[in-house]
C-alpha cells in the first residue's frame, strides 16, 4: 500500500429542511403514499412553472457562512438534460456555471491529527422521484413525492488520502448540517448520501483516472466501498490495466463496487440557464440576517471550550459533535458551575454516553436532565459523592427515583462520611483489629495497606471519603 | 350583435337586450355552422359554455360597470390550460389531455366573468406561422379559404375575423399574435414580456412567450388587457408592477407624437401592395397630428437567426416532459424504455415540431453551445439595445407587421426558411422583450387584409393602444368583414 497514494475527493447530497419543495407548494416529509407529496409542478404538467422557495436559499447561505465560504450575490439556475422515467420535466434544474456557495473548508480530526478539507462548491438542486422496480411484475411504478425535494450538492477538492478521512470528513460534515439545521441528517431515509471520487497514484505523480462511487448512504459503506474501490484500482494497474473513468454503484451484500457506465456512454446535459427563473440575487443584507440566526458554530464552540474550560481539543470536538450534546454540556455547566466543567465534561463523555450507547439512545431521549447531572457532580464536588456513590445516583436519577442528587443521596443515606472524628475512630478499629496486615505493611509490603483501606470502606459501607482515609491511614500508621 | 365591440355588448347585457346565454348560443350557433368550415376551433363544448353562460346571468355582475367582460363569451388558443376541458397545443401528443387546473390567464377571464366558448386550433406547440402545422388540420382564413390564416394563433385570429367569438387569447413567441391578426384583419397585441403570466401556458421558448389579446379593436384588446396582465406569484418571469387601467389613454390626441421608422423594415423584402397599405396608414397618422422620423435596427437582420437557436433551444428542453410517461401520447408497442421514448415522440410530435427539438438539441450539445447559444443570446442583447437607442429618437416604432399578405396553404410549407421569414418584422420585439401590435390598415393582393405593426418601450401598452385606437377612430379598416360569413 504505501507505494500508492489515494486521492478521494466527495460530493455529498443533503437534503434540506424545508417545509415545501424547491420550486413549488408540495410538502417534503418523508413517507407519505405514493404520488400524494406532487403537486402539478412536481409531475410536470404542461404549463406549470417552478417558483424558488427562499427558505432553500437560507439553508445555502448558513452553510456557505458555517464553511467560511464565498456566497455569490448572483448565481444561476441551470437546466440538466436527460431522460429518466423518474425526471418529470426530462431535465434537473441544478446550478452549474455559477453555483450559490464557492470555496470554504472543513476541518477534519482523525485520531488526534487534524486536516482541512478545502470545499469546491455548494450548490441548490432538486431532486428525483423514485424509480420502483418491485411489485409492478415487470413494470415500473413511479412516485414523485421526492421529485422536487431540495437538496445542496456539496462538493470536496480531491484533499482526502484515505477511507478514513473521507469518513471523518462525511462525519464532519454530517455534524456541521445537522448542527446549523439545515439537514436532519437521516441517512437511512436518503437524506445525507455521498458519492465518492477515487482515484490512485504514485507518491508526486500526476492525478491517477477517478472512478466515481454513486450514492453511498453510511458512513460504514462509505469505508468499504472506498476501500474495495483503492485496493481494486491498485490491483488493475498493478496487472498492467489502465483505469477507465467510469460511474460504479457499491453493493453492500459483497462489499463490491461494479461499474454503473463507463464514460463513453455519459450523457451530453446540454445545460443551459433556466429561462423560467431569474438569476438568484443574494444581497450583503440579506445574509448578514441569515448570520444573526446561525448558532454558534462546532470550531468556535471548541476553541471556546479549550480556553475557557480548560478542555483539550480532543474532548472538546467530541463535546461538540452534535449540537444537542454540547448544549446538554453547557447547561450542565450552568448548573454546576464552571469550576466543574472538567468533571461535567468527564460524566458527559463517560458515564452519561455510556448509559446512551447501551441504550442506543440520542441525547435528546435521554431521561436526565443536565441540572441533574449538575447536582451529581456538586456533591462529587464538595465530598459528598465518591465517584462510585456517584455512580449508584446517577443509575437511580436515570431510572427515574427522586428528584434530583441529594434526594437520592438522602432516601438510599448514600452520604460519605467525611467526619474525621467518625473516620479516625474506624481506622483505630480497623488497626486493632488486623495486626497482622499492620505487621506486613511495616515490612515494607504495599499490598497490606490497600488490604486496610479496604477494610475501613467496606465499615463504612463505601460511605467514606476513600481520599481521607488514604491519608489518615499513612498518618496513623507511620505513627501519626 | 356578431359584430358589436365588448362595450357593446357590455351595454346590451346591462339593458337585458340580451343574456349572457344568449350571446354565448349566438356564438356557439355560428360556430356550428362555420367551423366545419373554417376548423378554427379544436373543441367546442356546448354545454359546459351554457352553464358558465348561466352563472354569469346568475351573478348578478354581467353588464356592471366594473365588471365589463362579465357574460361576454371569449374562445382561449388551446396552449392555455383549462381545468376540465381538453388542452391539446395543437398536437397529437396532447390530443386526449384533459388539463385539471386553469392557467392564470384563464383564471382571471373567469373571475371577470367572461365565458369560454371553447378552445382554438393552433400551430403543433405554437411552431409555425400558417396553421398547417396542427395535428387537428389547417385553418382557413375566412377572407379567402384557400389562404392561411397566419399562425401560430390562426385559429384564434380566424375565429375573430369570422365573428364566431368576440374576441380571443392569443400568444405571441416570434409573432403568433401579430402575424395572424395582420393576416386576418384583426387588432392583436402582443405585451411586454412578463406582464402577462406564463403559468399554464405550455412552455414553447419560455423566454419569449407572451399572452395577449386578440380583437377586433383596441379598444377591445385594451379591457382585455386589463383582465390578462398582472403579477402573478406562480411566474417567477411575471413583473410585480402596479396595476394599470390600460384604456385609460385611449381617447388622448396623437398630436406631437413621433413615430419612428425603422429603415431596416422598409427596404426589400416587403410586398408593394403590403408597402402602399403601410405608407397610407403612415399618412392617416401624420393627418391626425404624428411626425415621423427614421431610426435604425442596425441589428435587426440577426433577428431571424437568432431567434431560431433561442427558441429552438428553450423548446428542444421545455418539450422534454412530453415523454409518455405521465400523460399524453405513448405508443402502444415498444421494446424498453428507449423504445418507448423514441416511439412515444416519433408518433406524437409533427414534422416541424422535430425539425425544432433537433435544432435546440444541436445548438445546446457540448462544444456547439458557445458558438450557437452564447452568440445568439449576446445577438440578443444587440436587438434590444438597438430598440433602447431608437426610443430616444421616437415614441412608437411602426412598419409592416408581415412582409405579404395571407400567402395559399402550401406555399411555403415546403420551404421552413421561406416559412420562417414571414415573421421577420415581429421577431425582433420578443428578442427585445417590447410590446408589439399588429392593426388593420388596408387591404393588398387579392383583397387580403394588410397590418400595420406598432412597437413601443417596455410597459408602453396603454400608450400603443391610444395610438391604435385614434386611428380606428378615423379609419374603418377594422371593422370590415369578410364576405359571405
């Protein structure tokens, strides 16, 4: 492998979140009856005529800001010609020549490396219907309801060197959409999907042939497909075949890549401005307005973060990968104070996403409120939890008993005993009751310590600050 | 009552001489008798008619004064969608659409309370210029039978002529308002582009398709006008302007008005007898007050190439939809989906209809669309700035609005470039995007009437229908009819 050089770059299809279609009235949701989300527009009946919804635009706009790219004041609606039994009007209104968004970058962290991602272009374009092959024994059916849907088309430089990256930056990418809103991100029902450009080379040689992997809706299949397609590329060239350019489709069952159609046989699109919309003017105004409604964005949120929380990078980027888990974070912090933050930051990570994972649940599900966990880590805090108490507090706020921590604390007498006077009475049990560890410590064998902590905490039902018995024990024992 | 203008009519509504189920039977009675004749009208539904006829009666509002079209019957060009009734364009491909929803036009002559009388034979999609085209057979004209009646709106302007409608839509994408109506003694006007909306309208070369009125007077066509024109949020080509009574102005004296002659549309190429009407006309107007003045369109002569890669172009997309799939024509047999294709459009589009995807396609293909497209949008930009510069110099443009008279059916057919010229004075002004009309002004060969073309600045309309009305004032030319009808 490392004789070779991969060269990915992505194009990614999000769908936007609007209420109506691009150019007409009909809703977008998902999974409605066949054929009752088109309206005369979408099924192209003669003499109808797309109007642009500026709502698509808005989501253009947060995203050309979210990217630090370049949003045009005026960019066009083109017209891409084909014939597709799923294509009403036989042509895609797209923007081509002069698209919305230009430039920008995305940074991307694989493991503890970041990377920036320089971005080509973003542009607005409407979706397809669907193509049903199943159930019409030997004829298609067609639905429409997707015809129409608005997407932004999201276009990477060739910056990526590996399966890895690609997925770090579809992962990024996802979150950055999701985060400014203008996605639901739902890849299962299409609408995140990329399509990956992959080509290979010798370390310093020119651009290898791209084959172009359509419509990979995982990042999983993203990963494998990409793979399959480098080590295939690879194996072709290395037996003396050139790489055609081609269009191939992933097969998630055999974990292949076939090829859809080579290049002699793309089509000629003949695109040309749509004479039936105007050019679309984005005024300084107008996006400052669309400025003032973006959230703060994931890369601020971590600088911000690191500064003033004390945070490292790598948790703070895992902090702020979806916006509802850095908003959970930040009220916990409210409530907890900023002085715990980096314990706040510990249970959010921890316990609380373990808790998830195992429940397979969002954030958003979760049953415990962030003031909740606030009040967890306030008693860890100030000595009243020990991390383990902690724990069994938080399993029961998450099961839904009492109202908050010191509810808990009180009802299941939880409390850990920092009474030193209490605390020291137990150690001179303890001690008087093993003289054989006491011996043994005295001998020099650290072992026999850790043996009479253990007997204080399990006196203490685990109740005791096991930091100050720790201490208390050396004292004692070194004749204190 | 055949031949009373809508104010008339209008009047005799009010003063109950008549019913708007009466007029719509009067018509209706005619067209029964003529059409078999003239094939002007594709569909025609009595009862549908009657009953609109009768709500109008119902509602109270016919004869009003502020609703002056309502009980008065109007035939649509079938390139308007009407819900319910068949919408064919003039092609087999549409010949058994039934439309389920109203293009705005027709939406709006319906809130005036207008009456449908049925639906007018055309051009196959609006392409040609002397109705041999449409799938449903030529129309005549009614001055002389064996002459075309221009086209693309030939059946609405002989529909006119011969009194079986008062009055008709039109649409105009290189002269299809003006050539027929100048063909067939008719007042039609062709606005400025965006003032009337394009939704529900099938789509020929979208950037120069425009409705409009076609009348027997200006008058007419001016309170047509104002139930047709205005901002309409399903065009995104449509102009939010406000609204404007365009007969307001129609009474105002032409003195002072300068009238520019293009020089370009008085050289060859025009016909004597078209040239001794135009030159009359010209005559009339400095009678009553006008000056005249030359102006140049330097340009003018890349209208006509110009206007077949645009168009083509727009049309080799728009027409894309028309694929089988969804509705319309699909061949019974085929192989795949290909085959389908090709079947489907092969059966269901005429001869000049391909002859217009094929040029669109070609000047949009890859490596072609520079030299073709490009060049012939910037053409564009010449044409109309050369309009901009004469509009310094003058108020209306005016000249012949086709180069002959009403030619016999077959003479040009054989040759679509001989074909294509005889719009060769109305393309340039949907190049430009102006206000064109075509007046009645004369007769030449054969007793076949003559048009005198006027062209004004963008939104000009109110001022191009004073100019038109004066006239009519002093002259008779449009109320003439043909013989024997």
């Amino acid at each position: 492998m490392s004789q070779w050089e991969v060269v990915i770059g992505l194009e990614t299809h999000a769908q936007l979140r609007t209420q109506s279609k691009i150019f007409s009235g009909a809703a977008t949701a998902f999974g409605a009856e066949p054929n009752r989300q088109a309206c005369a527009v979408d099924i192209a009946l003669p003499g109808v005529l797309p109007v642009l919804n500026r709502e698509a635009v808005v989501c253009a706009i947060k995203l050309g800001l979210a990217v630090n790219a370049s949003i045009a004041p005026r960019s066009v609606f083109a017209r891409k010609n084909y014939f597709y039994p799923d294509l009403p009007k036989g042509y895609q209104i797209s923007q081509f020549e002069i698209p919305v968004v230009s430039g920008g970058s995305l940074t991307i962290r694989v493991g503890e490396t970041e990377k920036t991602v320089r971005l080509t272009r973003a542009h607005l374009e409407e979706d397809a219907g669907k193509s049903l092959h199943e159930d019409f024994h030997g004829k298609t059916g067609i639905d429409l309801n997707r015809a129409g849907t608005p997407l932004l088309e999201i276009v990477t430089e060739p910056d990526m060197r590996s399966s890895l990256e690609a997925v770090a930056y579809a992962k990024a990418l996802h979150s950055l959409v999701t985060w400014i809103g203008i996605c639901d991100g739902n890849m299962q029902e299409g609408s995140f999907r990329c399509d990956a450009n992959v080509s290979v080379r010798r370390p310093g040689a020119p651009l290898g042939t791209r084959r172009e992997i359509k419509n990979l809706n995982s990042f999983r299949f993203l990963q494998q497909a990409i793979d399959f397609e480098i080590q295939w590329q690879i194996n072709e060239i290395e037996e003396g075949r050139a790489i055609q350019q081609a269009t191939v489709l992933f097969d998630p069952d055999t974990g292949e890549t076939r090829a859809m159609r080579s290049k002699e046989d793309a089509h000629d699109y003949r695109y040309f401005p749509d004479p039936d919309l105007l050019p679309l003017e984005i005024t300084p105004a107008w996006i400052e307005e669309v400025k003032r409604g973006l959230p703060e964005l994931p890369q601020a949120m971590q600088a911000r973060f690191v500064s003033d929380y004390g945070l490292s990078g790598y948790d703070a980027a895992t902090l702020t990968a979806t916006r509802d888990m850095a908003k959970y974070f930040e009220d916990c912090i409210v409530a907890a104070g900023r002085e715990n933050a980096k314990t706040c930051a510990n249970w959010v990570m921890g316990e609380l996403a373990a808790r998830m994972n195992r429940d397979s649940m969002e954030i958003a599900a979760v049953p415990l409120a962030p003031t909740l966990l606030a009040g967890i880590v306030r008693r860890i805090a100030d000595g009243t939890l020990s991390n383990k108490l902690a724990r069994e507090v938080f399993e029961a706020l998450w099961a839904g008993e009492g109202k908050d921590a010191d509810a808990v604390i009180e009802a299941r007498g939880l409390k850990q005993i920092s009474d030193s006077g209490a605390i020291e009475a137990l150690i001179d049990e303890v001690l008087a009751a093993n003289p054989k560890s006491v011996e043994e410590f005295r001998a020099g064998k650290e072992k026999a310590f850790n043996a009479l902590v253990g007997q204080v905490m399990k006196a203490t039902r685990g109740k005791a600050n096991p930091q100050q018995v720790n201490d208390r024990l050396r004292q004692k024992l070194a004749g204190g | 009552m055949i031949n009373a203008s809508l104010k008339e009519l209008s009047a005799a509504l009010a003063q109950k001489k008549a019913s708007a189920v009466e007029l719509a039977t009067l018509f209706l009675e005619r067209i029964e008798k003529l059409n078999p004749t003239l094939n002007a009208f594709v569909t025609v539904d009595r009862e549908k008619t009657l009953t609109m006829a009768r709500e109008a009666d119902a509602s109270g509002k016919v004869g009003a004064s502020d609703t002056p079209l309502s009980g008065i019957p109007l035939a649509h060009k079938d390139i308007f969608c009407t819900e319910g009734w068949r919408t064919t364009c003039g092609s087999k491909m549409l010949s058994n659409f039934v439309s389920p929803y109203d293009a705005t036009v027709v939406e709006k002559f319906k809130a005036a309370g207008m009456v449908t009388l049925g639906k007018l034979n055309m051009d196959e999609f609006a392409m040609g210029s002397s109705n041999e085209t449409s799938f449903f057979g030529p129309v005549k004209n009614p001055w002389d039978t064996s002459r075309v009646p221009g086209g693309s709106s030939g059946g609405s302007a002989a529909a006119v002529a011969a009194r079986l409608a008062p009055a008709a839509t039109g649409t105009d994408t290189g002269g299809s308002i003006r050539q027929p109506a100048a063909l067939c003694g008719l007042t039609g006007l062709k606005p400025t582009y965006g003032l009337v909306s394009r939704y529900g309208m099938i789509a020929f070369a979208s950037s120069l398709d425009q409705g409009g009125p076609m009348a027997k007077s200006a008058e007419d066509c001016s309170l047509l006008l104002n139930a047709m024109a205005g901002f309409d949020p399903r065009d995104s080509t449509s102009l939010e302007r406000p609204t404007e009574d365009y007969a307001r102005d129609l009474d105002k004296p032409l003195q002072g008005l300068r009238i520019g002659l293009p020089k370009e549309f008085f050289g060859e190429g025009m016909d004597a007898d078209v040239r001794a009407a135009v030159e009359a006309a010209l005559a009339e107007y400095r009678k009553l007050g006008a000056a005249t003045v030359e102006v140049n369109l330097p340009n003018s002569g890349l209208s006509v190439p110009a206007y077949y890669v645009i168009a083509p172009a727009e049309a080799s997309s728009n027409l894309s939809r028309f694929d089988g799939v969804r509705y319309g024509h699909r061949a019974a047999d085929y192989a795949d989906l290909t085959d389908m294709y090709s079947k489907s459009r092969a059966q269901g589009f005429g001869d000049e209809v391909k002859r217009r995807i094929l040029i669109g396609t070609y000047v949009l293909s890859h490596g072609y669309y520079d030299a073709y497209y490009l060049q012939a949008q910037k053409v564009r930009r010449l044409i109309a700035n050369d309009f901009a510069e004469a509009f310094k110099s003058c108020d209306v443009i005016m000249g012949p609005a086709t180069p002959s008279v009403a030619f016999k059916f077959g003479e040009k057919s054989a040759d679509p470039v001989q074909m294509y010229l005889s719009d060769i004075y109305t393309i340039a002004v949907n190049l430009a995007g102006l206000p064109g009309m075509s007046i009645p002004c004369g007769f030449g060969a054969g007793d076949m009437p003559v048009g005198l073309q006027l062209i004004g600045p963008w939104f000009a309309e109110a001022k191009m229908l004073n100019v038109a009305h004066r006239y009519q004032r002093a002259t008779d030319w449009h109320l003439r009819m043909p013989a024997g009808l």
